[in-house]
C-alpha cells in the first residue's frame, strides 16, 4: 500500500516519537521519581508529552531550563553510563589492588 506524502509524514513523525519516549535506563523503583530518562530528555529538554508554561517570563524559563538540562545530565551520567560499563567480572570476588598494578582514576569534576 502506497502512502502521500502527508501519511508518510505523520507515520514518522509518530514512530519518532514513540523512540524518543522509551526509557534509557530501569525506571526508579522510588515512588516519587515518576520521571525516567528517555531520549527526548536530550532533544527537547524533557519528555514529549509536556504542557509549557506560558506565564513566565524568558529569563527565567531560561534559567529553568537550564537547571533541567543539568539534572538530565547528571541523570544520564549516573544512570545510564553507569548501566552501559557494568559487566559480570565486576560482579565477582577480586584480589585487592596491589603496588604497581594499573588503574583508572574517575575525578567526577573532571
């Protein structure tokens, strides 16, 4: 079945959107965390589905967006990368670390 242009349009604006909308990571078993990381946090500052604010003025929508941006970054680096380096050999017994063995720093400011 042949679609126009407008149906293609729609459908994939559609398919876009139910992406965008899947959670990155394992939603929070916290009852008050109800949102969960999704890619449209990355694309459009929030999910999808948002009712703005018309009300406020620029500056501090302005400052409020940022202040999201930063919580859905600091989200993404402790949640999601967190879920991406985890492995089963870190789930094991190891040997301490000893003088001379080589190891990785994190600096969370870095």
């Amino acid at each position: 079945q042949k679609l126009t242009f407008e149906e293609y349009s729609t459908l994939l604006t559609q398919l876009e959107a139910c992406l965008n909308s899947r959670p990155l990571c394992a939603i929070s078993e916290v009852p008050d965390d109800i949102d969960y990381l999704t890619p449209s946090h990355f694309l459009n500052s929030g999910p999808i589905l948002t009712i703005l604010d018309t009300e406020e003025d620029e500056r501090t929508r302005w400052h409020r967006l940022q202040k999201i941006n930063q919580d859905i970054w600091k989200r993404w680096q402790s949640e999601y990368l967190a879920k991406l380096s985890a492995r089963n050999k870190w789930q094991r017994p190891q040997e301490n670390i000893r003088v001379n063995d080589v190891v990785i720093i994190h600096e969370p400011n870095l």
